[in-house]
C-alpha cells in the first residue's frame, strides 16, 4: 500500500539536513553523507540532502532512510558476489562500516545511452563524440537506447562544487590515479555486482539503466565497495513493462530515480551553473514518493517511516551522551 502522502508532507519540516556528532570522531561532510571517523571504523550518516548536476539542491522527505535501506539490502545481497565494507545499520539513517581509502575514481557502469548532465553519454554523443572513455559508439543510437553491451565509463572525483569528468581506462593510468591491476581488479568487481544488480532489477519489474559505484582499499590492501550501491541516488531505474513502447514513440521511460529533479531543474533552463532555483514543495513529495517506490520494488518490502526528529534519534540509537 503507497505511503499516505500527508506523512510525506509532514515530514518536510523534519528532513536531516546538517548533523554535528563530534562524538562519534572526525566529520568529512559529503554532498550527502555525513562521515565521523574514529578507531578504524566510519560512522556514515545519510542525510535528506539531495544532490544533481554535482550540487546539493535541498532536501527530500525520507531520502535518508530509502539510501540507507536500499544500500543495506544490496550489500547483503551482494556480500557473496564482491566484499563490501559494512558492519552494522544501527539507526534507519546511519551504516556503520570499516574504514577505508577511497579510489579517486568513481567507476560508472552504463547499459543504455541516456541522460541529461555534462557528463552523460547521451550529452557527449548529441554533440558527435563517438569515443566515449575509450569505448567506440556506432552511429545511429537514439536516446534512451539500449547499447551493444554494459559499459564502464570512469569520471574523475571532483572537488566539492567542481564537476566530475569522465575518462578513460589509459587516461586514469596516465594520470597515475590507479594502478592498471588496481583498475581492473575494480572493473571486474563492477561488472560482476551491476550485472547481477541488473538481473534482481529485472525480477521486479526494473531497469537498471546505470550506476556509479565507490571502490575502497581495506587496511590488507584488498578492495571493497563502499559508501552505497543501486540507490537512486547513484543509480537510473526504468519501469521495464512499457520501456519499449515508449522508446519506439520517441517518448521518455517512466522512472524512479532522481532524474525527475534533474529534468524539472533543467525544464527550467538549470543545468548546475550557478545557484540552483529552491525545490517547490510539491517537487520535494513527489520526489520522496518515488524515492520511496523504488525502494519497497527493489527490496520487496514496505518502506516503514521513521517520522522522529532524526538528529534526537540518531543520538538515542548510536548512544551519543
């Protein structure tokens, strides 16, 4: 049963927008995570912040609790597949994990050419790029098309307020960010969890279009997935049932995942350039209800709404004084 959309309104008074835990350790703030370090172990605290075009827009209802489920239930699922860095999930806003560096490198797996932002595929091709990081593309692709094969397109890690780029496998060991066994010890992770991420998706009645995962080194020297995986955060669904038709009419794919803020804000001439316009109320629920959807059609449970003041809760559930 969908949840009741006045619960979703009043919770936008309530959202988790800043968080102060010093107790918790040493506090990197992310675009949406709140990360406390202490004792070899990361404390990440997802907030409602809502992050697109590299720039944090506001906050929804929810988001926090929908990420943090979602990446709970995929590290689980994915745990015998690729090692992950996950410990506990003590509060619905709150993973506790293993510390580990982070690989300068965002690894983004694209089945099907689409999107809307400056590092895009689709946005490269309409501008008749057909090397896209080192991957040759055929003529003729419309958008929204499904490519030949899932492909690995890598960005850059951008600066808070820069934007990410997209490169190549040669560019990346040019530069010297990763090693080339590092690289494709990563890649061969990547395609094994999106591959089977892409199999779940469809069971449910899902697409999963693309997705960027986070890739960290333990302690060992190992690598692990980290920080979140398959969220519509980090990830594009498509309702599979009438993708094709609405391919074929040159019409968008219905989704369930962030690109609807992404449209709206660039609907409005917003493509991450300068101060981005406030999200109406009404962009604020409709977000969270899809938020929402896609998590109880991915996991195959009923999102449960914490509606508590979150930063209290958090302090109760991680025993904060």
């Amino acid at each position: 049963m969908p949840i009741d959309e006045k619960v979703i309104r009043a919770q936008l008074g309530k959202t988790l927008d800043k968080t102060s835990f010093p107790e918790l350790g040493d506090k990197y703030e992310g675009k949406v995570r709140d990360c406390y370090v202490r004792d070899g172990k990361r404390a990440l605290v997802v907030t409602d912040r809502l992050s697109a075009f590299d720039v944090v827009l506001g906050t929804i209802p929810f988001k926090g609790q929908v990420l943090n489920q979602m990446t709970a239930f995929w590290f689980e699922a994915t745990a015998d597949i690729a090692p992950n860095h996950v410990i506990n999930v003590p509060d619905p806003q709150v993973m506790v994990a293993r510390e580990c560096k982070l690989l300068p490198v965002e690894f983004v797996m694209r089945a099907y050419i689409t999107g809307v932002t400056s590092t895009s595929i689709w946005t490269h091709y309409q501008q008749g790029v057909r090397k896209f990081c080192g991957h040759d593309l055929p003529d003729g692709l419309e958008k929204n098309q499904k490519l030949p094969k899932a492909l690995l397109t890598p960005s850059t890690k951008a600066e808070k307020g820069e934007h990410d780029r997209s490169v190549s496998r040669a560019e990346i060991l040019d530069m010297g960010a990763l090693s080339a066994e590092d690289f494709d010890r990563a890649a061969e992770m990547c395609a094994r969890v999106f591959a089977f991420g892409q199999g779940e998706a469809l069971r449910r009645g899902l697409i999963l279009v693309d997705t960027k995962y986070e890739i960290g080194r333990r302690t060992d020297g190992s690598l692990c997935f980290i920080d979140e995986i398959h969220t519509p955060d980090s990830s594009r669904y498509w309702y599979a049932d009438d993708y094709q038709a609405r391919f074929d009419r040159g019409e968008e794919p219905r989704g369930l995942d962030k690109e609807y803020v992404r449209r709206t804000l660039a609907e409005q001439g917003y493509r991450g350039d300068g101060p981005p316009p406030p999200l109406t109320d009404e962009v604020r629920v409709e977000a969270a209800r899809r938020y929402i959807q896609v998590c109880e059609l991915v996991t195959g449970r009923p999102f449960v709404p914490d509606t508590d003041e979150p930063n209290a809760r958090i302090r109760r559930n991680l025993k904060i004084v």
